[in-house]
C-alpha cells in the first residue's frame, strides 16, 4: 500500500504538468493569432491610407514640383 499512493502522487505530478504545459501551449498560439490578426489590421490600414485620395493627390503635387525644380 505504501507503494501504491507515490505512484499516484507521480501519476497526478505528470498530468498536472502535461495539462499545465497544454494550457501554456495553447496561450502562445491564441496570442500568435491575436497578435497576427493585429497586424493584418494595421497592413490593411496601412494600405488604406497610402492609397486614399488625398494621398495620391498630395504625391502627385510632389512629383510636379519636383519635376519644375529640375
């Protein structure tokens, strides 16, 4: 009997740490995806304002003035 309760003890260590590891596991991949999706959202806006009106209108000025000066 004596042998009986540290090979359960053992058995509960492991699966506690399997489990534990698990979660661990599981909140890196949940924060990859998060942060992932965070990126994706700012590229879009990135894109947005690089290609929005006043910002083509304001490069096009550029370029013109740019061109006189030369």
């Amino acid at each position: 009997m004596n042998t009986f309760i540290p090979i359960n003890k053992r058995i509960v260590a492991f699966i506690s740490m399997s489990l534990e590891s698990l979660l661990v596991g599981l909140n890196v991949v949940h924060a990859q995806k998060a942060s992932n999706q965070q990126l994706a959202e700012l590229r879009e806006q990135w894109t947005e304002m690089n290609t929005s009106e006043p910002k083509q209108r304001a490069l096009k000025r550029f370029n013109e003035n740019k061109g006189r000066a030369d």
